[in-house]
C-alpha cells in the first residue's frame, strides 16, 4: 500500500539508495547520514548503521510521510550542536504543520530552536555525546523516545529520529525548513568582528581550549542576541559558527581540515558571505586571521553598502543532501 503512494521520483531515490548501500562502505560521519572525506578522522565516534538496518528505516520513512499520526514526538536529538542546526531542527520544523502537537527531546537550552514546539530536555552528557547525529542506536533512541512520550501522556503519536536521516538518500524524503534567527544587538553601534573562541571536552579528536568557558549549555537566544551584535563572526568552525549563518551573519572561519571548511560552505542555506583564513589548522598565526578580517570588512562594506543591506538571501535553499 504505501508503495503505491510513491511517485517516480520517490521510486528513482530508494532504487538509487538500495544501488548504494550495496557499494563498498566508506568514511561516514553521523550514523551515515553524509559521505565525508577519507581523511576526516576515524576517530570521531558515531553510530553506525549496517546495509540491512538502512534499508529496513525506509518503511518507517514512508509510513510517517504518507499516513502521520496526529502527533509527533521528535528525538531523543543527541549528537553535535552543528548537525542539530544545519540538520536535525530544520527537518522538525518542516514536519510541525503536519501535526497537532510536536514534541522535541533535546539538550537543555535548545528550546529556542523549536518555536511552536513543546521542547523537553534529556541528560544525555555531551562530553560522550558523539559526533554527527552522537552514538544512540535506534533501539536505545526509541526506547528513550517511547519512556518519555508515555511519561507525557502522549498518544496517537508518531516518532521522528536521527535514524530515519540515516543517508542522504532518506533525507530526500524529507524538506527542510530553516528559520532565519534574529534578537535586538546587544549594544546600539554594532562590533566590526564578534570572536566565537572554542571549547571542547568530549569523546572524539577535538581538543579542549582550557582557557575559555562552555557555554553550550546556555539559552541559545543570548547567544544569538550577542552574534546579531556584530558585522561579522570570526571563530574556528563549530556549531556556533554555523548558528552564525542562520542569523544571516558572514564568518571568518578556519579548521584543521578542509573537509570541516567545506561543510560550512555546503551548510549555508542563507547563503551568506563565508571567508576562511585557514584549512590545515585549528589555531592560524593571528596576522591571518587580522588579514582576513580586514579583508572581509573591506568586501562586506562594498555589497552591503556600508552595511545597510543584509547579505544573506530568501528564501533558504535545502541543504538535506549535505
């Protein structure tokens, strides 16, 4: 029955994924969800799914796009800041209307991500989160999923997770719809450059900087405020930065690795004006990153007209395939 529901191109998509899965497996990054680089690190930990549990997630796909219940419980969402803003919440957002009532399980301090949405939090530690979509195995995330909707009083529900975004070729079932996030600047004259310094404490290849303080615990909404206060965001790539561009907001960007470099450039759905001062390194010469700072005021000023005009573009582009 409901593969009667499906049109050519929804056909052509799940033949082509059933083609690819049977390829010889490669370096993949949140549970399969993206094809990365062989040089992207093997130690960075993620679920991984096999050939058959890949293919099995389709029913469900299908099921919940054709015939959705009358409510949805989305999560439990456990892995990297960055995937739940460029992926996971655009995913969500989509699939609000479709629903009388949507539930999101996340981390604390999500909850201005998902308007119009009842946001629930877990206590999942986010220094053994993983990276991409974290480590959870469908039947730990379900378990997790069915506790907490039973605890709520939810029923006629259905469950969005991670793995139903398993590759790219599930995420083309699914539209994304990206919010442009906006606050009043924290101060009247806006900052030349607003500076994102990183901290990490987790599972995984990314190293702790042990002079600057964790905030990824704090409401998104004064972060975002901060980030609206300034002409440009300048930081190494991380989940901030890329709530940098769904704010509309350039960066100037630097990673140890190109293929970091390149999700920022695939991750934009706004399209804003993205400027790298480096891609071999986590900490560039501070004369780089000055150079390329004033470089990018000098540019941004020329097509923003002295910074009167916004420099991203609408409507938002779909960036599932990344």
């Amino acid at each position: 029955m409901i593969e009667g529901q499906l049109n050519e191109a929804e056909r052509r998509i799940l033949t082509d994924a059933v083609l690819h899965a049977r390829k010889k497996p490669r370096a993949w990054l949140g549970g399969g969800s993206n094809v990365m680089n062989e040089a992207s690190p093997a130690a960075a930990p993620n679920f991984q799914y096999t050939f058959k549990e890949k293919l099995s997630l389709f029913l469900p796909t299908l099921r919940q796009r054709s015939f959705p219940r009358r409510n949805l419980f989305a999560g439990p969402f456990s892995g990297e800041f960055g995937w739940e803003l460029m992926q996971w919440q655009g995913f969500v957002r989509a699939r609000r209307p479709h629903y009388e009532q949507v539930h999101v399980l996340t981390y604390p301090g999500r909850d201005y991500l998902y308007e119009g949405c009842n946001v629930h939090h877990h206590d999942i530690d986010l220094k053994r989160a993983g990276y991409g979509y974290g480590l959870l195995s469908r039947t730990e995330a379900h378990a997790i999923a069915c506790t907490r909707a039973a605890a709520i009083g939810l029923t006629n529900f259905d469950i969005f997770e991670p793995s139903l975004l398993c590759t790219r070729y599930h995420k083309a079932f699914w539209k994304q719809n990206f919010r442009l996030f906006t606050e009043s600047p924290v101060r009247a004259k806006p900052y030349d450059a607003v500076f994102h310094f990183r901290t990490v404490l987790k599972a995984g290849p990314d190293q702790n900087k042990p002079d600057c303080d964790d905030y990824r615990d704090v409401d998104l909404r004064k972060t975002v405020a901060a980030i609206c206060s300034g002409h440009v965001v300048v930081g190494e790539n991380s989940g901030p930065m890329h709530l940098a561009n769904l704010c509309g907001k350039p960066t100037i960007i630097w990673a140890n690795d190109q293929w970091r470099v390149d999700y920022s450039l695939r991750w934009n759905p706004f399209r804003v004006p993205i400027f790298i001062a480096a891609n071999n390194t986590h900490l560039p010469p501070s004369e780089s990153i000055f150079e390329t700072i004033k470089r990018a005021l000098r540019e941004l000023s020329e097509i923003t007209a002295e910074f009167m005009r916004p420099c991203y573009k609408l409507p938002p582009r779909q960036i599932a395939g990344y």
